[in-house]
C-alpha cells in the first residue's frame, strides 16, 4: 500500500526503467462508458477524459513524481478480431512487453496481463485476487482490448470476484480504476503494510 496524493494506492510493478505502477486502491465515484460509437483510440476515449479530469482534479498538484509514460492499449486487428483475445484467451501468453500498440499518457488503466499476473482468472473466480479491495463492489475496465471490430469493441473487465470477463460492450457504462507510474527518483518510508502505508518523499535530482 502507497499512500501518494492523500490517497491509498496498490503497487501493481516495477517497471524496467525502475518507476513504479500504482494503481488507486478504490473506485472512483464517476462511471463511464470505454469509447463513444466512432472511436476506441484510448487517448481519445471517453474513459479517458474521465481520468484526466481525475487527474487535474486530483494528481495535478503532484505531476512532478508521476512518469508519462507508454501504456499498452492493445487495440491491433486481425483476421479474427483484436490480436490480445487470441493472445490471452486461446493461446494463454501473459506478458508485460507490449505486443501491440501503445499509448503515452501520465494515467491509464491496469493491463489485461497485470490483472492476470495480480492473480485474475479468465476461467474462474478468485477472491484472493491481490489488488482486491473489499469495498470494490463493481466491474471495472481494463486497457486491453477484447473481442470486436472497427465498430463494436469489447474490453476487457475486471469483475470484483478475480474472473475476466470479454463479453461487455465498450459502450457500458462501468467503473474506472486508475493506474499512475511514479518516477523512479523517490523514496518512501512506511513498510508498505495497510497500517503503515509507504509514504512517498522526493529525492532532490
């Protein structure tokens, strides 16, 4: 647990160039649609207008600790839809390289492999699903494209009891749970526990 912008967050990982993936260890209170009918770009979604009005509202004031970085938006076609159903559901390759294309952005949503690699399940449920928070009763979108063409997309969702879930049109209204990276050139104290939250201190340059 993090505690960064008088928020708790979730370590999600370490990324290779040593910034760290939180993402927001609750719901926010807005939910959204993933895309409108014309577009599933994420940098121009409507899921991501929410998170950067969350951003402006709430991270603004601390841009200097958060990295813009590449997201993995997986939202490459093929013959039979987009390249990560096949990837994570027929042939089960989990990676956190990103085989598809990318997006830059200072906020996303959690990877389709993070959640699977945090303990998800595309078959079953799991409550001991390692970002689950108790008080998150609801689905909520993940970045990473599902089943659908150049006009009906699916993302994939994470639902509160661990289990994927490919079969929720984009144009759902669902909630959203936000991921940051922090840049590598902070420390924390705390030992990362919920009663004792790393908390995170700048490094000078």
């Amino acid at each position: 647990y993090v505690n960064f912008a008088k928020n708790t967050w979730r370590i999600v990982r370490i990324n290779g160039d040593g910034s760290v993936k939180l993402i927001l260890n609750n719901l926010l209170d807005k939910t959204s649609p993933y895309y409108n009918e014309t577009n599933v770009d994420f940098n121009n979604s409507l899921i991501k207008s929410e998170l950067d009005t969350y951003y402006a509202n709430y991270l603004n004031g601390y841009s200097d600790d958060i990295a813009t970085m590449n997201y993995c938006n997986d939202i490459v076609l093929d013959s039979n839809g987009y390249t990560g159903y096949n990837r994570i559901m027929i042939n089960k390759i989990f990676t956190n390289d990103c085989l598809s294309n990318k997006v830059l952005t200072n906020i996303g949503l959690l990877t389709i492999d993070e959640a699977i690699f945090a303990g998800a399940s595309i078959s079953n449920s799991n409550n001991d699903l390692y970002l689950n928070n108790a008080s998150i009763n609801y689905a909520y979108y993940l970045m990473s494209s599902s089943k659908g063409n150049s006009t009906s997309y699916y993302p994939f969702v994470l639902n509160k009891d661990g289990s994927i879930n490919n079969s929720i049109l984009g144009t759902t209204s669902l909630n959203i749970r936000p991921v940051i990276n922090i840049i590598k050139n902070v420390s924390a104290s705390g030992t990362g526990k919920i009663d004792d939250t790393y908390l995170i201190m700048r490094l000078e340059s």
